[in-house]
C-alpha cells in the first residue's frame, strides 16, 4: 500500500478509503478465537470469598 501525503485535514477526510481485496476481518477473528482457546483465562468467573487476609494472599500469589 504506498503512502499518502496531505497538506490538511480537509484533504485528508475527502481521500478515498482503501480496502484491500478480501475480508480481512473475518480472518482476525477467527484468530482472536485460536488465541482464546489456546490461552483459557486464568481467573475463574464472579466474586471470591476469603475466610481471611492470609487465604487471599496466597490466592494471588497461586
């Protein structure tokens, strides 16, 4: 894709948008949800209780 040069914003906002051939987003999301199997999430869903402050460290600390 070559580069552009604007002298204003004006001229900027009246160039045409590129698009490249081919819908490249559908490829990104079919990444985003590779990266999102391959990498679960670490903290389990909703609120935690602890029965103490020392219970709690060593939650964060595991």
């Amino acid at each position: 894709m070559p580069v552009e040069k604007y002298r204003s914003v004006e001229e900027m906002n009246r160039a045409p948008v590129r698009v490249l051939p081919g819908n490249r987003f559908d490829r990104f999301i079919r990444h985003c949800a590779r990266y999102w199997k391959l990498a679960p999430r670490v903290y389990p869903r909703g609120v935690v209780k602890f029965r103490s402050a020392e219970e709690a460290q060593d939650a964060r600390i595991h």
